[in-house]
C-alpha cells in the first residue's frame, strides 16, 4: 500500500471510529459479523476502505430501526461485492425493511391499545386475555402456559 492515492482511500480503524462516531470496538465487532472488511499492511495493520463509512451509517440506521444484524448482513450479501453502497442500494435495503418495520409498528400500537386491559390480572394467564391468548385459542392444546414470547422471529 503505497502511494498518496491508495493511502487517502483507506482509513485506519482509529479514523474510521472517529469519523463515524462508533467505538473502535465496535469496529472490530462489524468486522467479525462480516458487515465490513479490511485489509492488512505490510505491518499488519488493519485498513478500511472510505466506503466503509456509508456502510456502518447503513448499519446504525437499520439498527436503530429494530433490524438485526443476521438480517443487515443478509442484505448486504446481496449488495455487489466490494463496492461502496449507492443511493439505489440503499433505497432496495430500505425497500426490503420497510414492510417488517410497518408489521412491528402495528404490533405495538396493538400492545400499547390493550396494555390498560392486562392491568391488574397479574400474570396474564386468564383465558381471554387479548394479548397473549385472543378469544382463547392455545385451550385447544390443553391448560397451563404455553407461550414464552408474544410471537417468534
């Protein structure tokens, strides 16, 4: 790696935290999920490439929205390989998690609108409870609890 033009497109792990304002060690963290890549120097030191910036605001975005990281790694995978994401990139990610974000946005409005019914029952366990057994459907599979989790992802 020498050379002033190869040096000003790659970023050490120390810039690239600064500039993106995510910890070194959540650097490395991305980096052994497989959402972003480096390259070594001739002394062994990790470096990143500028376009890993726009993939770590990806990252935090998608985060912050809920997504998990199996699934951003997902849609990275089907990113071209070794390329800076694009605008069209981004809108086709977008586009994948829009509809899961509306489904969780609706699941909670629904949480938060019977919340007040659940109050004062204690342990949810009665047989017409709204939220963890609507009109009573799990008596089908005989009494006593059977759900953990309002619904599995």
């Amino acid at each position: 790696m020498t050379g002033c033009g190869v040096l000003q497109r790659y970023l050490s792990v120390g810039e690239v935290a600064s500039r993106s304002g995510i910890a070194v060690s959540a650097v490395h963290f991305y980096e052994r999920k497989g959402l972003i890549s480096s390259i070594r120097t001739d002394g062994n030191q990790r470096r990143f490439h500028r376009g890993v910036l726009r993939k770590l605001a990806i990252i935090k975005v998608a985060q912050k929205t809920g997504i998990p990281l199996s699934e951003i790694g997902d849609a990275f995978d089907k990113l071209p390989p070794n390329t800076v994401p694009t605008a069209k990139d981004w809108a086709k990610l977008s586009s994948q998690w829009r509809d899961d974000l509306n489904e969780r946005i609706e699941q909670l409005t629904r949480l938060r609108d019977q919340l007040g019914q659940c109050i004062g029952c204690g342990c949810l366990s009665i047989s017409d409870c709204p939220l963890r057994n609507p009109a009573d459907e799990l008596a089908v599979d005989g009494p006593g609890a059977r759900l953990l989790e309002l619904e599995e992802h």
